[in-house]
C-alpha cells in the first residue's frame, strides 16, 4: 500500500457489511427483480457481490440498468456467483419479488444449495422460512440464519394509530405512484441523498422490504401488517425516526396506489404519516397497471386528483419512470405534464436532482432555508 493509499489517522473504521449474492433469475432488470434492482443502486447494509440471473451472464448490473458500469457482475449460477467473489459471500439474498410472494420449487432448490454451503439467507416475501420444515432443518444442519425481513412483531406488539404523529413537528413528504414497482423508493432514496446533500438533515421511513434490505433504519414492511395496525405502525416509524434522528424533514416511501385494485399500502402511507407534501411517481410508457393487464393505468391528474380528496396534502411535484422511453420521449413528457397539471416534474435518476430539490424547496421554503444556513 502506498503513503497515498494508507488510512487517515484519524479516519473512523467502517462497520463490515455481509459479503452477499443477490438471486435474481430470470428478473434482473424487470419489475419482478425490484429488490436485485435497488441493492445494485444502492445498499447501506450489505455488500453486494454479484447477481444471479442466467439471462444477463457476463454482463455489468449497472450497465444493464442504468447504462452506467458499477463493478458488480451477473453470474449464471450459484457457482459462478461464488467463483468469481474476491472473497466468500457470507449470504444469499432474494431478489426476486413475485406477485405471489411465493418461491417456485427451482428456487427453493437454490437457497438450500446455499445454505449448504454456509451461506446465511435474506428474504423479503410473504413466505417466511423459518416457519418451513425444511428451511428450519436446514439452517440448524448448517448453521446458518435467515432473516425473514417481511414478519411483523407479534400481534401483541402491534401498535394502533395513537395520533402521536400530531406531535411530529418537521414536514413528511410521501412518495406516491400511479403503479407498484414505479420507481417509488429509488426516488425517495436519491431525494433523500440529495437533501442531505445540501445540508438539509432528512431521514427516510421505508415501507417495504427492499428499503429494509437496503438498510432504512427506520420502517416497516406494510403489506405484512394486518390492517388495522397498519396506520398505526407506520406512525410509529416516522415518530421513533423524527424523536431519534431530529431530523429537518421526513421522506416516506410510498406501496402501490392509491388507485391500484390491490395494493393499497399508499393508504396507509396518507393516514399514518399525514404528509404535507407528496411526489407523484409515473411511467408514461406503462399502458397497464404491472400484472394486471386489464387494468389501464390512471393518469397522473386523475391519481392526483385522488390523493388530495383521500387525504389532507398536495401534490407538489411529478416524477417520471424512463422504462421504455428515449431520452428526447422523456424530456417531452416532462413538459408535458408541467404544462398539463401545473407542477414541477423531472426523472429523478436521469437528470439532475437540483430539479428534484427545487419542487421539495418551492413548497417548503423553510427547508432552503435551512440549506443556505448550512452553507454559509
């Protein structure tokens, strides 16, 4: 190691993130492989070594979603996956999210194969493993844990909607979609970033199980949560984040939509939070709603116009999900829907988040403000 490259004495040790592989087969890159999606963009609490999905072997994660390399390859399987790690991955992650939350036999297959070879398991579905016969065998055979990051508290643990959000004095912005797996949570991520950037103190409250797996400090899985706790417990997250972290203001990410015939976890995110501003998440692109082809997809007015009877907030910025479209097509429709709705509108991860900053600023000025003091 040269003097360069050689610690700062005063430099703070970084905690050590678990070495793991992220099974995406079949997925990578599509709605169904939202969680491998957003551990390759980013992940706070594990590190990530490689992504199985047989399709895209050989291949750079990053190139293949953003067109930007990241250093993290597509292997074809287990083997290869363990082959090429510099050093040996200590978990498997499931980055897969099906609409059944269910695994297939094949799948099933493969996390047994890791766990015989002594690799811990992260699970983000409806199916908890350690409730499985031959999981629970298996991690005592090999001992090795899985992390059933979906499973509730117990149900006398549960806590109801209390009203103490009342007593949260810094903004929530939620983060809502006209879809599930639009986009929701990679934007809330970068809007996060971007504010702590500027020096203003934000704190994000995931909602679901990629952001747990990615490492939000604070949240809770709401589609695991029986309904009536449901409101309850997401307060609950945003209190312990707003008491625990003082922070300026508070991100939510957002399930679902409110529009969408079956998952309605956005509900729960405008009763729980009480946010005071909301970003919209749209794909222009998507003709139907994802895994409900009968369903057309609303239109960002029409969603809009639906929040803001269902809940006390507005709407105070549009963001665009590039999937399927051009530059020059999305440029467009941004445009667009700035003319149409009257708001400010920007892709959040192909263009600059000062547009991002600006519609969160606009509506809440007090927040620029504590920026600019942070600056000087």
């Amino acid at each position: 190691m040269s003097k360069s490259e050689q610690p700062s004495p005063n430099a703070q040790p970084q905690p050590h993130r678990p070495r793991a592989i992220v099974y995406c087969e079949a997925n990578f890159g599509a709605i169904d492989g939202k969680t491998a999606n957003g551990l390759v963009r980013n992940s706070e609490r594990y590190e990530i070594t490689s992504v199985i999905d047989s399709r895209l072997a050989g291949q750079d994660t990053g190139t293949v979603l953003d067109g930007k390399p990241n250093g993290i390859p597509l292997c074809r399987d287990l083997d290869e996956a363990i082959t090429q790690a510099t050093f040996p991955p200590e978990l498997l992650i499931v980055g897969v999210a099906p609409t059944s939350g269910l695994l297939s036999p094949s799948e099933r297959g493969v996390l047994l194969d890791a766990m015989s070879r002594g690799m811990g398991i992260v699970n983000g579905l409806h199916e908890f493993l350690n409730d499985d016969p031959e999981f629970a065998a298996a991690a005592a055979i090999n001992n090795v844990g899985i992390s059933d990051v979906r499973r509730p508290r117990a149900k006398v643990d549960l806590r109801m909607f209390s009203g103490r959000i009342l007593d949260v004095t810094c903004p929530r912005i939620a983060v809502l979609g006209t879809d599930g797996a639009i986009g929701k949570r990679t934007t809330a991520t970068i809007l996060t970033r971007a504010l702590n950037d500027r020096g203003v103190k934000a704190v994000l409250v995931g909602t679901g199980q990629t952001s747990l797996i990615q490492g939000a400090r604070h949240g809770v899985a709401l589609d695991a949560i029986p309904a009536q706790f449901v409101t309850g417990e997401l307060e609950a997250a945003v209190v312990e984040a707003f008491e625990t972290d003082a922070p300026d203001v508070i991100i939510v990410e957002g399930q679902g939509a409110v529009s969408h015939p079956t998952y309605l976890s956005s509900t729960a995110v405008l009763r729980g939070s009480l946010p005071a501003g909301v970003i919209l998440q749209h794909a222009p692109a998507r003709k139907t709603i994802s895994d409900f082809p009968a369903f057309p997809m609303p239109t960002p007015a029409s969603e809009i116009n639906l929040i803001e009877t269902f809940a006390d907030t507005k709407v105070i910025g549009l963001t665009v999900n590039h999937e399927n479209m051009t530059n020059a097509e999305v440029s467009a429709a941004i445009a667009m829907y700035e003319l149409e709705i009257g708001i400010p509108a920007t892709d959040a991860l192909t263009h600059p988040t000062d547009r991002l900053l600006d519609m969160v600023f606009a509506a809440f000025p007090d927040l620029e403000g504590a920026a600019a003091i942070v600056a000087t």
